[in-house]
C-alpha cells in the first residue's frame, strides 16, 4: 500500500517566508519612520529658527548671543495687550458667525428637494472664479454704513464658497435615516439641525472653524482699509507698526522703550508673538479631526 509522499521541508519554507515578510515589513517601517521624521524636522526648522533668532543681538542670518530686548520692545506699550484683545473678539465672533452662517446655507442646500438648488450652488461656484475686488467691496462695506467697525472685517467674508461646498456635501452623505427618525419624534428641520446634525459634524465644523479662525487672526489688509480708529486695530496691525519703527528712526516711538535695536530679532519676535495664540487652539481641535463621530449612529 503506497502512501502520498509529503514535503519535508514545507514547514521550515513557510517560517523562512514568514520570517522574511516580517523582516520587509519592519524594513518599511523604520523607512517610513525616518522620512516621516525628516518631513517633520524640514517643517519644524522654521518655526525653531524664528524663535532662535528673536532672541538673537545681531541682524545676520545665523543668530547670535541671547537678548530679550526684542520682546520689551513689543511689550513695551499697552497697545499691544488691547490688540490682542481686539484680535481675541474677531477671531472668536468672526469665527462663530463663519460657522453659523455656513451651516445654516449648506443644510438646505444638501437637500436635493430644495427648488432652485442648482441655481443657488451656481451662484456659489460664481464668486468662487469672479469677484468685485477691493474698491467695489468698500463701498458695499460703506454703504451699509460698517466702516469703522469690527462688522467690516467679520460680515464681508461671512461665508467661504469653498468651505460652503464641502460642508454641504458632508450634510449630504450622512445617513437619511437620522433625520427621519428625528422626524419622526416630531422635531422640525430647525431641531433636526441643531440637535442631530451639527452635534455629529463637529469634525467638519472643527476643521472649518479652524480655517476660518487663522484667517481672522491673520486679518490685515481689511483692518487697514476700514478701520481708522487705532484703538481697534487688530494685533496684525500693531505688531506691523512696531517692525516699520524698528526698520526706522522716523515716526512716532515714544510708546516703545528707548533702545536700539536690530530689526531682525524684532520681526522675529513679531512671527512668534502673533502665531503663538492660534497654535494654542488647535490642541482643543485636534481631538475632533480624527475622531469618527458618525461611527455606530445609525444601527440596524
């Protein structure tokens, strides 16, 4: 009686294979692991360098010694805390209205049952390719007599056409059966928003309020072609006033301490001061972009 041969060897192949897979995969993971951290050392150095030359005595390139008197020279006055303070209210109000106002054009207009809906994301993609520019945009803002005011900087870029498409289509893909449901427990499309929708979109509006905050925080054209009183500028402003009087002796300085001081440290110091308040948000926001909300809402 003959039996089937069998392969001796077959089992020591396969460890030998499986050994080798094992050796490629922890091959591309310590690859992946040093481009990854080259990527993040290239994107790091700049902001280290910033920080490096805002302490620095001189104006070369590579820094040298260590001086805070780049720091006394924006701290000296209190125009620098009331900029802050201005930049803090038009981000968070500006931002908040962003998000209002955004949300409540995308939700009807991810209905596909809304009359005229491919009309009104025209005229949407419209402003996207064409706009009035500067001069037109002034006298809209006068005309409605926002000159002078924190509206002018908040009501004029109210709503992102880009930032509208997108969260539209996140509206659109969620599951119908939340609204129904909801429906169904006789809330109305008021309720079906601020109860069921917005609550599960908090990473769109996270990441769009983020967008949206950068942007206020970063205002500087639009404070200086609508704000004259220099007690409302935003930090932006100030802060690009202390660089232009540390470039040059003309000017009035005497809200600023009486030193002299390289002009690169200062600009430097600039950089830092006023990117410093936005880098402290996104720790808050950072949670909601990676975490999968609608996961487990609909079960069945």
């Amino acid at each position: 009686m003959s039996y089937p041969s069998r392969n001796l060897n077959a089992a020591p192949n396969q460890r030998l294979n499986l050994n080798r897979k094992r050796g490629r995969g922890q091959l591309f993971e310590i690859i992946n692991a040093t481009v990854l951290l080259l990527i993040g050392l290239i994107c790091v150095s700049p902001f280290v360098y910033v920080i490096v030359s805002s302490f620095s005595l001189s104006d070369s390139i590579l820094p040298k010694g260590f001086s805070l008197d780049a720091y006394r020279y924006i701290f000296s006055t209190n125009k620098l805390v009331r900029g802050l303070l201005n930049s803090v209210y038009i981000t968070v109000v500006g931002t908040l209205i962003n998000l209002l106002l955004t949300s409540l054009m995308a939700y009807p207009l991810a209905r596909k049952t809304l009359k005229g809906r491919s009309w009104i994301l025209l005229l949407v993609l419209f402003t996207m390719l064409f706009h009035g520019g500067m001069i037109p945009t002034y006298f809209v803002v006068k005309w409605f007599g926002m000159i002078n005011t924190y509206w002018s900087l908040m009501i004029p870029s109210a709503i992102s056409a880009f930032n509208l498409i997108v969260l539209k289509n996140f509206f659109q893909n969620m599951p119908e059966g939340l609204e129904e449901s909801a429906k169904i427990d006789g809330c109305g499309d008021w309720r079906v928003l601020f109860s069921v929708v917005l609550p599960l979109s908090m990473p769109a509006l996270a990441t769009f309020g983020l967008f949206y905050a950068v942007a206020h925080w970063n205002s500087y054209v639009s404070a200086v072609l609508y704000l004259n009183d220099a007690g409302k500028w935003p930090v932006q402003v100030l802060l690009r006033n202390m660089v232009i009087l540390a470039n040059s002796s003309i000017g009035d300085s005497s809200d600023f301490v009486d030193v002299v001081i390289p002009p690169q440290p200062v600009k430097m110091a600039v950089i830092f001061v006023s990117t410093i308040p936005i880098l402290c948000v996104y720790p808050f926001l950072q949670k909601h972009f990676a975490k999968g909300v609608m996961l487990g809402s609909v079960k069945g």
